[in-house]
C-alpha cells in the first residue's frame, strides 16, 4: 500500500497502537499515512467516557494529543502535524476539551529508497485539507464525499 488516509475512526478502536502497527505493516517502504483524529486536551470525566453519544461522536475514546502521538512514534512512524482545529471545540463539541488532529505519518524507507519529493507531499497536503488542487472542476461536496464517504460529522475535516 502506498497511501492510507483515516479520518476520525482510529479513536474508536480499542487499541491504537495495533491500528498504526497494521497500518505499518502494510505499507511500503516510504509509504504515507493521513489521519484525522479527535484528540483530548484535558482527560475526560468517567461519565464522558461512558456516555454512548461522546463515544460515537470520536470523543469518549479519545486519546490525550501527547499520548496519541506517542503511540504514532512506537508504531515506528515519523510524522508530520498539519493541522490543529481547536475550534472545533466549540463548533461540534460544547466547548470540551478537544481538538481536531490532523497528520501525516511516514514508513521510513529502506535502504536505498527516498521520499516522495517535498512538493508533492505539501501538493497532497493542501488538496487534503483545503480542497485546493483536487479535480477543480468538482464541486466541494463531492471531493469531500469521495475521501470521506458516510461520514456523520466532519471531526474538522474541511
């Protein structure tokens, strides 16, 4: 696999780190990883992690942003932070402490083997969040419908 692209489901399992080491596994060398995921900023009471509708709103599984990212790096990723949307906060989630995380990790490469070229990457990377330089011609729904299908909620994704 070259690329992988989550938006706002690795919260939802219940173990993190087995989703990244997969993920890891089946990609090649050099190959890249995109998420989007609802990070803590502060832990969450018992009750929010009980609360069925947090849970399925990316929120009651949720992982502090600093151990998210620890669990990134032990999966062997190098990363990339691209975005993050605090205000998302407000806008879908009464103001709880989160927000939007949104990265790039990398499979380092094997001997031999280099990186995609930066500009591709950043090209990638401004179609991802922004819309920009992804077929043109489409309208915004269906670029968004077609990288993030059936999705209820946007957990910050433009």
């Amino acid at each position: 696999v070259d690329i992988i692209i989550s938006n706002c489901v690795i919260n939802l399992a219940r173990d993190e780190l087995s989703v990244y080491r997969d993920a890891y596994r089946v990609l090649k060398s050099g190959g890249r990883m995109y998420v989007s995921d609802i990070v803590l900023l502060a832990e969450l009471t018992t009750e929010q992690r009980a609360n069925e509708k947090l849970i399925a709103g990316c929120v009651g599984g949720a992982l502090l942003k600093d151990e998210y990212l620890a669990i990134v790096e032990k999966a062997g990723f190098e990363y990339e932070i691209l975005m993050e949307d605090r205000d998302i906060s407000k806008s879908q989630y009464e103001g709880m402490p989160v927000m939007s995380l949104k990265l790039a990790a990398y499979k380092k490469e094997s001997r031999g083997q280099k990186r995609a070229p930066v500009h591709r990457i950043n090209l990638l990377r401004r179609s991802w969040i922004s819309g920009r330089n992804f077929p043109g011609t489409w309208p915004l729904e269906r670029r968004r419908s077609l990288l993030w299908p059936g999705h209820g909620h946007s957990c910050g994704m433009p």
